[in-house]
C-alpha cells in the first residue's frame, strides 16, 4: 500500500485546540472552539494525506496501568474545564459521523493505543505519519514512522528527532526516564535536566548502560559530570520506575486490528445536524448547495457570478454607465504594497449587484502581460464619480483606498458604508472583520485568497505580478462579497435602531478624520531618538551586569529558560505560574509580582522593558519616517479593540509609556515644525466621570460638579476626615480605589497595589460603597443586565459583547464580569473622542486657526499650531473637546502647549 497509515493522537489535539483556540460559543453559550479545532486539524490530514487510511485515537475514562505502577502518575492534573468537558461528545460524534475509526481503549493511553498500530502498520509493510503534538511519540520514530503536528505545522522523521533532541529515537525513553516529565509526573533523577540527560545518553548509551558504567560518568564532558554517579545512584530504582512509565506499550490487546478499520462514506446528515447546532457555517456550507446563513439571511448566489476583466475602452464606458446609474456600488483597490504610503494602483474592481463585478487591470508588468488600458486615463474617467459625494459607495477597509486614490490624485467622497465598520459596530468580539473573515461568518463563502493568488512567503510575488487571468476572479471578488455583506449586515443594522446611530454618527465621520491624521503624520526628531538609543543602550549594559552580580553568574537575559533556572532552581524564589507545560513562567506579570521582594526579578523587569522601547521606538522610528518630511505615517484601526477604542500601529502611538523616564523622552522626538508648537488636550478623569453619570451616585456628582479633587473628597469619605487633613498617601490609596473599581479590581489586588493587608483593602472598599452606593447598585445591575442580555452599551448604543458571561468556568464569568462593568465606561469615553475629532476637524477649517490634528492617542488629541495662535487654539479647542457629549457631571479637557509632545502634555 503506497499511502502511508495516519494515526492521530485525538487526546493531545484536544488539549492544544482547547488552550491555543480563544473560547468560541454558539448562540446557546455551548463552547465550540475544542471542536472547532479538532475537527479542523483531522480535515487537514484529510486533505493532505489523500488515499490514506486515517484512525483516531482518545485516551479512554478511567486510570491505566501507570496509575497502578505509580499511584502518582498524572495525579497532579487538574480536572478537565467544564468547557472543554462539553465538547467532548460534539467531537466524538463528528468524527464517527465523517466516516472515521474512533478508538478508545480502557486501561491504556492513546499513546499505547497508537504504539500499537504503528506496530502493526510496520508488519505489513505500510509507513506511519502520527500525527501529535506529544513529544513522547519521538520514541516511536523510526525509517517507516515519522510525526507531524498540525498545529505548528511541523514535521519530524529521524533526523528530525536528532536536531530537536540531541539524541536518536531509541533513546528518547532514556532521556525521559533521566529527566522526567512534570506534565506527567513522572519523577526521573532530581536535578537532571535536558542537558545532563543528553550528555549522559551521549556519552554512555542507554538508562541500563549508564547505570552498568556508573564509575565513568565523572569522566563525562558536561557540567555537573564529578558530581553526578552518587545522586544517579541513590535515584535508581525511581530511574527505571520512570522509565516503565514513559515507555509506550506496543503490544495491547485490540478488538480490531489495523487492517479491520476502515473508514465508512460520511454521514451526511448527521454531519450537517452537529454544524447547525454548532453553528459552523463554512462546514455547512461545504455540505451543501446553499450557504450557511441564517433562514433571516440573504442568500449568496456564490455558485451563480458574472465577473468580467475590463481589456477594452467599450467595457469600461459601459461599467462607467452602469456605476453613474446605480444607488450604491462597491469599489475596490489592488495595489502593490499594504503601506499607504508607498501603494500605488494595480487595478480597481466594482459591483453593482450580487455577482455582477469587473476587474480593471491597470499595471500588471510581469513578463508576457497583455496589453491593458492607460491608468492614468483610466483613473481620470474614474475621478469626476469617485469624487462625487453624491455618488454612494461602499468598501471594505474604505481608508485604505482612500489614501491609494489620494497617491493618484483622487479625494474620494462619498463613501456611505464600510463593511468592516458595519459588521465591527453590529458585533465587535463576533469575528475578526476582514473581508474572508466576514464572508465565511456571515455568508459561509471561502474567499479566494492572496497566498491563492500570489504564492506565499519569500516568494510571494506581489500583485502587480500575478497574471491577470487569476487576479480578475480574485480581485472581482473582492467588490462582489463586499456589497454582499453590506446587504447583509447593514439589513441587520437597520433593526437595532442605536447601533445604526452608532455607525452612522460616529464609526463612518471618524473615518476620513483618521485618514487626514494618518496622510498629515508627525513630525520627529530623529537625532535626538538617536541620543537616546544610545543613552538606553548604557543603561542596558549596566542593567545587565548588575543582573549578572546579582544571580552569581553570567546568563542571557532574554532567555526565558535560563531565566527560569536562574530564579527557580538556583535561588529558589517561590512559583507564582506555570506554563502550559508545567515550566515556571518567567511572564512579564509573574516578573512584575516577584519584583516587589526580590532585586533581580526587578532588574529584569526594567531591562525588559527599556529593551523593548529600544527596538520598538528609539530605534525603529528614525527608519519609519519619509525621507522627505522625517514624519512617520502611523496607521489607526477602528475594528481592533473590543469596547470601541482606537489602536495605532507602525508606529503604536498607544504604547509609549508616560510614567517612566525613558518614555517621556521618546514623546520629546515628536516635535512641531519650525514657527509651530504642539497642543495637547485631554479629557480629565474621563472614565471617574462618565463613572458618576452612568451610576447617577449623588455623592461623585456632587464632588464633581463641586470641582473638587475626586481622589481628595474619595479619600476625605474613605477615611472620615476633611479635605483639608487628608494625607498624600491618602489620596493615593483613594485614587486606587476609584481607578481599580472602574477596572473590576478586587481587594487581593488592591492589596498588592498599595503594600497593605487584604483585609484593611476589604475595608477600603467597603467604606468607598458604603459613601458612593449608587457605584455599588451601578455595577449589580450592569452584572445582571450582562448576564441576562449577553452584552453591555456605552451611553451611545456601542454594545460589547460577553461569551462568558454565563460560563461555568469561575475565572472566565469573573473576568467577563469585570469586562461588563468597565466596558460602558471605557467605550463611552472612545465614543466621546471619536465624536470630539469630527467636530474638532468640522470646526478647524472656518476657525481662522492654522492648525490641523497630527496624532490621537488615549483621551487626548494632539495638534500642529501656528505658535502665535497656540495659547487662543488651545482655549477654543478645549470648549470644542467639552461639547462632544452631555453628561450629569462637567467634561474638563485639560490642553497645554509645547515645542514637542512632551512639554505639551
């Protein structure tokens, strides 16, 4: 039999799809993302081992006969999650229905179970793929055995097993037996890691030759060799124990051999039923002629399209005809690089009903292209509509295009819709929002995509390269599922009266106010970045040293693993957090808990995160600017963040650090042109605010309203003394308080916050709800209305979505819990500033000011101003920033001027 037998360790899938996969529901809170996983990787195999036999194999219910060698194997395992526990029999049953041998055999592991195949497999002659992600498997490695793992996409045969291990497959049960396995408990020889096992392996063979060599083991090359003979010695018997348990049973008793089991045709029905009830629309759709949308759903003609590439004038008269005579057409733009800046047109596509749409090819050149209309005739035909604003489109990711046509010399108007920013409004945590994420959500249709086109990686040509014949279909595709979905999602829109207003009002006239701040870009200094690169770098090095004195010996600092010896083994400092794997974690919030007590942890934490400012901005800054402006292009994404905020990348305006030193320096490099200065403005404790509107708590509004100081008159109600006697530290302790509970803080944190017992937080808080108690009735109900809705709204209609809500898992319900009543908060003040940038950017160009807005970052805008109209700008625009939104208490915005970003703020 030529194709190879696929053995498929269902057990270690099911782990790994379950922690690697974000919890994914249906609409009834059963979780599905286990499932999805699985079943996801099987196809996989299905698809690229064609012709082979396939059979997958679970750990059965129950103890093996490990736990009666060694009644401590695999004791310390938690249990299974509730929510993974629920997807178990959805994932048997789907696999049964697709036709596959399932197996589960009491008694044994899967391990043992696929061990035995493979056995059998090689006795006739047939090769072996297992597909794992358990490094236990390499012992089974051999010429006609090899593993692969699905989910890192990794394959390995003998050779494979060498370079990961250092070892050869024989002796992979040595070297578990030397050095145990936490995940599995099973014990090995204290002190011997991966390093000693290999060396010993190395230089003496196998668990039984070293213990016959014993007396040579001093003459090894490796650290700790002298030492070693003595701790092997008294380890025996736990070593060969060790070694019982690691190795996989090759002979267990089987109700069906291999060659009885065979897959059966899928049971389509079956398979149909678990994919409506899971809610898998693009497996539905693959089972049947219709697409997996709702019966309330328009239905995608995907089988039924009409795409023309546009060669001659005569088809794009009669395009340019159809377009000006339509109420709305999707457009769209092929370009040659993701970077606004530098892209330049390829093509352009349109639509005007489901299934109609056109590809334009303007500038392929790659060898033996067809001849293809002038795109700078083209695009001058195509401006007078595009410019139109009365001429309706509607787009995917509109911004982009935007800035494309710009670079032509094209402003484009009129855009009404965007349907990333329809489907992003309508449901934020529902889905990613690019366009094949959305078709496969919403219309159960896989897009053709780039890497289908293009090729990927290093070879990955770009589109002006790919020949016409594939870029018409896809790029045709494009405009067609775009106004697809708008149908859809805007039908959708159309019935939840507050999220239309959401859209329409605030996501679609940011829009072109992001996009004017993305083309206008800042202005940095970047010698002064240089200065302190460099000033960071001397840091870096004495950081290091010191972390070096400080542990006793030289190790890399950016190695996580010795990190993790350094910390845990050799000073034993105590275990806040494992890893998936059973590791210490050396995570940037284990680091940040240990460095409260301990030097090196926080030596390590500062080193951390200067290198990170480093690479991320110092360094990488200068080389992102134009060459003919030094002002770098940043890149603002409205769909990103869950609760409606703004995100920024290339560069990621949102994280520059303000409290620390080095941060307020990389803010110094933004600078103004010259006989210009920057003014920032910022809304005051925006969120303690819209805190006491939403809450309608007469004592925050009174303090508000008052214009006291919240944090003094929390801490004046807190600790029952007058404004005028309460102590700074006081007034820190009040201003946890307030900003911890906007966060869902608990008192444990509080206490870590602020160096007390967790009783005396407990009774911090106790007192604060007992002065505000319409903060303590807000976050009840705002619980309850989550639990019983699913979601949470900003004061304008934004909702927030909660999967969790209702979950049986303690630690994800607290979580989203916590998510509720921080959410309205967070997303009503994203909201406000979205609202304060179109009006700012509305009432700019008839002010009289020279100014326009260069960056938004947080609650703050920050604007480029004529210097002698700095001190008038800033007063104005702080009235203009007030009268984004109405509140029960006063919006403040707070607004200085600098020559760069720093002084201003």
């Amino acid at each position: 039999m030529s194709h190879p037998v696929i053995l498929v360790d269902g057990s270690s899938y099911l782990f790994r799809a379950f922690h690697a996969i974000p919890l994914l529901t249906n609409s009834k809170g059963l979780h599905t993302n286990a499932v999805k996983g699985v079943i996801s990787m099987i196809k996989r195999l299905q698809k690229d081992y064609p012709g082979s036999q396939l059979v997958v194999v679970f750990d059965a219910k129950g103890k093996t006969f490990r736990s009666d060698i060694y009644p401590e194997y695999k004791a310390h395992r938690p249990p299974m999650p509730e929510e993974l526990r629920e997807q178990i029999e959805p994932i048997h049953a789907i696999i049964r229905a697709m036709g596959l041998p399932l197996l589960m055999v009491e008694g044994v592991e899967a391990d043992d179970v696929i061990g035995t195949l493979a056995q059998q497999a090689l006795q006739h002659q047939q090769d072996v793929v297992i597909s794992t992600g358990d490094k236990d498997m390499a012992q089974l490695v051999n010429a006609h055995v090899s593993l692969i793992n699905t989910m890192t996409d990794t394959f390995m045969d003998v050779d494979g097993v060498q370079q990961k291990f250092g070892i050869p497959p024989e002796h992979i049960v040595d070297y578990l037996a030397l050095m145990g396995d936490k995940v599995d408990n099973i014990p090995g020889v204290p002190k011997v890691g991966e390093k000693t096992a290999v060396g010993l392996i190395a230089g003496l063979g196998s668990l039984e030759s070293v213990y016959e060599r014993l007396d040579e083991v001093k003459t090894l090359d490796f650290r700790g060799a002298k030492t070693l003979a003595p701790k092997l010695e008294e380890h025996k018997e736990q070593a060969f124990l060790s070694k019982e348990l690691a190795t996989i049973k090759c002979d267990v008793a089987l109700e069906h051999g291999l060659l009885e089991l065979r897959s059966d045709a899928p049971d389509t029905d079956t398979l149909l039923d678990w994919f409506k009830q899971l809610e898998f629309k693009a497996w539905i759709a693959e089972l049947s002629d219709t697409s997996a949308v709702e019966a309330d759903e328009p239905t995608p003609e995907a089988i039924d399209t009409d795409y023309e590439i546009v060669f001659e004038q005569s088809q794009l008269d009669a395009w340019l005809e159809r377009l000006r005579d339509s109420e709305l057409f999707a457009f769209d733009t092929e370009t040659t690089s993701l970077n606004y800046k530098q892209a330049s047109i390829v093509g352009v596509s349109f639509a005007v009903e489901p299934g109609k749409a056109a590809y334009v090819p303007l500038a392929h050149d790659y060898d033996g292209a067809p001849e293809q209309l002038d795109r700078e005739q083209v695009l001058a035909q195509l401006k007078p509509l595009l410019e139109d604003a009365d001429c309706k489109k509607v787009g995917q990711h509109m911004k982009y295009d935007m800035h494309v046509l710009a670079n032509h010399g094209i402003t484009l108007r009129g855009v009404a819709f965007d349907t990333q920013l329809e489907s992003y409004v309508l449901d934020s945590v529902a889905t990613r929002h690019d366009m094949d994420s959305l078709a496969l959500k919403y219309l159960g249709h896989k897009c053709i995509s780039f890497e289908d086109v293009a090729g990927k990686g290093a070879k990955q040509k770009t589109f002006n390269q790919v020949e016409i014949e594939q870029a018409g279909p896809y790029a045709a595709e494009d405009a067609d599922i775009t106004l697809r979905l708008h149908q859809l999602l805007w039908s959708k829109l159309q019935q939840q009266s507050a999220l239309k207003s959401v859209f329409e009002d605030i996501e679609m006239p940011v829009m072109p106010v992001l996009c004017a701040m993305e083309e206008t870009g800042a202005l940095i200094d970047p010698d002064l970045l240089l200065q302190q690169s460099q000033h960071i770098e001397q840091r870096l090095a004495e950081l290091e040293q010191q972390a070096h004195n400080e542990a006793g010996e030289v190790f890399n600092l950016s190695s996580p693993k010795q990190l993790g010896t350094i910390l845990f083994e050799k000073q034993n400092l105590p275990v806040v957090k494992k890893t998936p794997k059973g590791a210490p974690s050396t995570a940037e919030e284990v680091l940040a808990q240990l460095a409260e007590e301990y030097e090196l942890p926080r030596l390590i934490m500062e080193h951390r995160g200067l290198a990170k400012l480093k690479s991320t901005y110092t360094d990488k800054l200068p080389s992102m600017t134009f060459a003919d402006s030094n002002r770098v292009h940043t890149s603002y994404h409205q769909a990103v963040a869950a609760t409606g905020r703004l995100s920024s990348s290339d560069p990621n305006l949102q994280n520059i650090p303000i409290r620390s030193e080095e941060g307020r320096r990389i803010r110094q490099a933004f600078v103004a042109p010259s006989g210009y200065q920057l003014v920032a403005a910022d809304y005051s404790q925006i969120e303690l605010r819209i805190m006491a509107h939403l809450s309608g708590d007469d004592g925050l509004l009174t303090a508000f309203a008052q214009g006291r100081d919240i944090h003094r008159a929390t801490a004046a109600e807190v600790f029952a003394v007058s404004e005028i006697e309460v102590t700074d530290n006081q007034r820190r302790s009040a201003k946890a308080i307030n900003f911890g509970l906007i966060y869902g803080m608990s008192a444990f944190g509080l206490a870590r916050q602020l160096g007390i017992s967790r009783s005396e937080a407990q009774q911090y808080v106790d007192l604060y709800f007992e002065r505000y108690p319409g903060v303590r009735q807000y976050m009840d109900n705002t619980r309850e209305q989550a639990k019983d809705k699913g979601y949470v709204e900003t004061l304008f209609g934004r909702r927030l979505y909660l999967p969790d809500i209702r979950s049986r898992n303690v630690g994800r319900r607290q979580h989203a819990e916590r998510t509720a009543i921080n959410a309205p908060m967070q997303g009503t003040a994203a909201d406000i500033i979205k609202r304060a940038m179109v009006q700012v950017s509305a009432w700019l160009p008839d002010s009289g000011f020279d100014a326009r807005l260069i960056m938004q970052v947080h609650d703050e805008l920050i604007l480029e101003v004529k210097s002698e109209q700095a001190q008038d700008l800033a007063q104005a625009l702080k009235q203009q920033m007030q009268q984004a939104a109405e509140l029960k208490v006063p919006l403040l915005v707070e607004a200085g001027i600098g020559d760069n970003w720093q002084q201003a703020h």
